[in-house]
C-alpha cells in the first residue's frame, strides 16, 4: 500500500516511518496537501542509483563500439513506446 503522509509525521512519527522504510517501501510525504518529497532506505535509494549507474555505463560501451547516433526524440519516443507496450 503507497504510504503518503504529512511531512509534520517525519518529526512526530519518525521510527514509525523509519520502519516504513526499512521494509523496502517508500514514504511520499505531502506538505499543505501537495507531494514535496519521497523518502526511501539508504539501500533503496543505493539500488536505484547503481541501476542508473549501470545503465549509463552500459550506454558509454555502447557508444564507444557504435557509429549510431539518436536523437533524444528518437530515445524518448522508443523509452515511451516500450512502456507503452507498443
């Protein structure tokens, strides 16, 4: 279940939140009834960040081997087509 809380409950409810976490699950916290941030565990947020990491490195070797080079229209058209499951 997506947990969305006020940001005053990151100071008043911290170890509830802090378990939140801990359990692999994000926190949306709102203020004044908008989104202002998200937290996650230190190891969510490093498995996100590798991920990217590895992404991009997998592109530079890619680069490095190919002539071929896209536009970002191209790249974002192909990202929102595969996401689309077109």
């Amino acid at each position: 279940m997506i947990q969305i809380r006020p940001v005053s409950d990151l100071r008043n409810k911290f170890p509830e939140i802090e378990d939140i976490v801990k359990g692999g699950e994000p926190v949306y916290l709102t203020k004044n009834g908008y989104g202002t941030m998200v937290v996650l565990s230190l190891e969510e947020y490093s498995n996100l960040v590798d991920d990217i990491e590895r992404k991009l490195d997998e592109a530079d070797r890619q680069a490095a081997i190919s002539e071929e080079r896209l536009s970002h229209e191209t790249v974002f058209s192909n990202v929102r087509s595969a996401l689309n499951g077109k």
